[in-house]
C-alpha cells in the first residue's frame, strides 16, 4: 500500500460522489499528488501512521470549485463600464478598451490578478477565454492552478491576431506548448455564432477532432443574438450549428438564455455541455438560462462566473448560491436546484464539461487531490443544521481555510504560497492609473 504524504480530516466531508453524501468522522488521505483513500479517521491512522495529519475541526472537505467560463484577464476591467447592457458595453466600452490596451503583460497581469482571486475563493480549475491563451496558461502553471486556456477565434483583427488563418496557427501553437502538461490543457475557442463564420466553424470541428479537444463558445447568450441571426439567415443559431455539425458533445455552450423546448431536447440528444453564467447573465440583463429543464433533460450544467467586467467577481460560492435560487425562481418551484445540484453544478459538471472528470470534480480514490476546506464556524454559517445547506446558502469565499491542487497546497494559513500578493496588486493598480488617460 502506498504510504499517504498527509490526511485530512476536517469535521464533514462532502465527496460529492455520490450526490448529496455528507460523511461524518472521515478523513482523505493524499499521497504523491493524488487521493489514496477516503475512510474513517481511525482506519486512516491506521494505515498510514507516518502520514501528517491535519485536524480541521470546523471545516468541510469538498472538491476544488470548478470555473467552467471566465476571460480571467479582465479583471483589470473590473467595474470598467458598469450597468449597460451587452450590446453597449462590449460595442461602445470593453472592446475599444481591449484595442488600446490589452498586449502580452496586460493578459498576463491580469490573469494573475484572476488567479489570485480564485485561489482565495476556493477555485482550483478554470476554464479561459482570451487573447494571448499562452500567457494564461503559463500564469496558471505558475500559480498551481489547473487550467483549459481557449485557443481563440474571431472574423476581426485583434492584439493576439488578424485574421482566421493566424488565430489558428498561434492557437495550435498553444496547444502544442500545453499537450504534456500536468496542468494545462487546451480548448478550441470560437468566440460566437455572430462572430465566427461557417468555414471557420468546419475548420474548427476538424482541428478540435484532430487533436481530440473540447470548443467553447458563447451562444444563444440574449434575445438580440437570436434576432440579429434570424434577420441574417433565417436561422436560430442553434439551428445553424447543429446543420454544421457542431452540436456534439465536444461542445460547451455559454450562456443559453433563450432555449426552445425543442432546442433542448436537441442538446440532449447531442450531448452538448451548457455552462450557466447566472451572475454576470443577470447584470447585462442578457436573460435567464432554464437550468432546471436541461438538467431534467439529461443536459450537463457547470457554472462558469464569466470575466470580472461583467460580474464583477469570480466568486463561485456566488455563483452556486445564484443559480441555486434563480432556478428556484425561474421555474417557480423551491425544490428546482437543491444545495447539492448547485454544489455539483461547480465540482464535477465542471469536471465533466472541461473533459477532466477522471481526474478532479470529485473526492475519490484514485483522483487528483484538487480540494478545499471551508470553515463553518463563522456565525452566519451557525448552527450547521445540515453542511451542504449552510455550505451553498450561508458560506462565503472568505471563509475557504485551505487549497490543494494535486496535492500541493496554494493556500493556507492566511497566507498564499504560491504568489506574492502584494506584487500582484501593486501590479494591477499601475494598470488602472494607465487606463485612466481618456480613450
């Protein structure tokens, strides 16, 4: 038997495998990077008795929090152009912003920035979209964190690059570099149905099978998209992807706001991943994704926070409590979206959606040691009548105690280990006083 490097054992264990399981008087025991075995804290003793162990008495143990759709460099974009609908705010405000000044070092700043705030709040896995993928991968092997970066497309010139052709000679260029690693992975990244033309969408089906990679794209994200595509072709973007054969289940749609019935039955049968982005879809008033019905339907739902612009946090503790309660609205009924759906929503949907669900997205032997404590002792989390409630409806980021990825812990003890912070946001505000000189 292979000896554990360290046991952790906090006060409940949430595995999230199964759905809704709470253990009490567990521990989890890690060795070399890697979940060992999940067992009563005296068999665990037992068994590894030169292991460390680490008492986490008011804590519960649940896996890392999966981000499955961000643009972690706009964080240096926060509350840049708030309160605006999409159509204005990208049109008018984020992308003349992105054309003066995003290059190598504002991605990677900012997507340093990004990282450390998801590794305070608990996110040990990402999902990016975003000019300059390979300065995002490399901030996120830098910092620990596990990561899909997008290799973007988009029919416009921009600082990453001009035209189709060069998007997708740098983006398997990115893949390339990321195959091997531990950590970072590699996802195609055609930014919209109204961005993104039909021969570059075929082009990106055949890349994505050549190198056996996942795609990524914004869709059916507000009720003018969908307009806009009827008015051009007669078709419903959905409609549209789904004759181009994209509709498959390498595909992650973003957003999904305005869904037909029929649409959804169609995702089901097609084994489309959907990610839901509840908060930043709330402030731009983009409209509302019918969580419940996919997940009846079979669909797999993750949660994404999207960018920092629009949210304006990557706050998935945030997310898991809003989608939880805005699908309890949205359907008109309380028991929609429980505490344990949200919870799997942001584990291992997450897990599945980005293709890693082998590896993390659920606390089980064999898995990588992606986990978190969280530390219910804080008086609005008291009593702790049920965990898993108090966890999705009371807890917040700050009170996250601890974070491993595969085994290596990024957090602890009040302190970041893998990131002066300081330097980081020392960083980030020389980026706001240059942003700051009129446009």
């Amino acid at each position: 038997m292979t000896q554990a490097d360290f046991i952790v054992a906090p006060r409940w264990l949430i595995p999230v495998e199964p759905s809704g399981l709470v253990l009490d008087d567990h521990a989890l025991a890690v060795g070399q990077g890697r979940i060992l075995e999940v067992g009563t804290c005296a068999d665990l003793r037992a068994a590894h008795p030169s292991a460390a162990w680490l008492d986490r008495p008011h804590h519960v143990l649940i896996p890392g929090l999966i981000n499955a759709h961000t643009h972690a460099a706009m964080s240096l974009l926060r509350g840049y152009a708030d309160d605006l609908p999409l159509g204005r705010w990208l049109g008018e405000h984020i992308w003349p912003a992105e054309q003066r000044w995003v290059n190598a070092d504002f991605v990677r700043d900012g997507a340093d920035l990004a990282a450390l705030e998801m590794i305070r709040g608990g996110t040990t896995c990402f999902q990016d979209m975003y000019m300059f993928p390979d300065e995002v991968g490399a901030v996120a092997a830098e910092r620990g964190l596990r990561a899909v970066v997008s290799m973007i497309v988009i029919e416009a010139p921009t600082a990453w690059a001009t035209d189709v052709d060069e998007y997708l000679n740098k983006g398997l260029e990115v893949h390339d570099r990321f195959k091997d690693h531990a950590l970072v992975k590699t996802a195609f990244g055609p930014h919209a149905p109204y961005t993104v033309s039909d021969a570059s969408i075929r082009r990106i089906l055949t890349l994505a099978d050549q190198t056996e990679t996942s795609i990524q794209m914004h869709v059916h994200e507000t009720a003018q998209e969908v307009a806009e595509a009827m008015q051009a072709n007669g078709k419903r973007p959905l409609e549209r992807l789904a004759e181009l054969g994209a509709l498959t289940p390498q595909l992650n749609a973003v957003h999904m706001t305005q869904l037909q019935n029929a649409e959804i039955d169609t995702l089901a049968e097609c084994g489309v991943h959907v990610i839901h982005c509840p908060e930043s879809n709330m402030k731009l008033a983009s409209g509302t994704c019918p969580v419940a019905g996919l997940l009846r339907a079979g669909i797999n739902v993750a949660l994404g926070t999207d960018g920092a612009a629009s949210n304006n946090d990557l706050d998935m503790f945030g997310e898991m409590r809003s989608a939880a309660l805005l699908g309890k609205l949205h359907r008109d009924d309380a028991s929609a979206i429980p505490a344990a759906t949200a919870l799997q929503m942001a584990t291992l949907n997450g897990a599945r959606a980005l293709g890693l669900d082998n590896e993390v997205g659920s606390l089980v032997a064999g898995k990588a040691a992606d986990m978190i404590c969280v530390d219910l002792s804080a008086p609005s989390c008291q009593p702790v009548h049920h965990p898993l409630s108090q966890l999705v409806y009371s807890a917040s980021r700050d009170q996250v105690s601890d974070v491993w990825v595969a085994g290596r812990q990024l957090y602890g003890d009040d302190a970041f280990l893998t990131a002066d912070a300081s330097a980081i946001l020392a960083t980030a505000n020389d980026w706001l006083t240059r942003m700051q000189e009129p446009l």
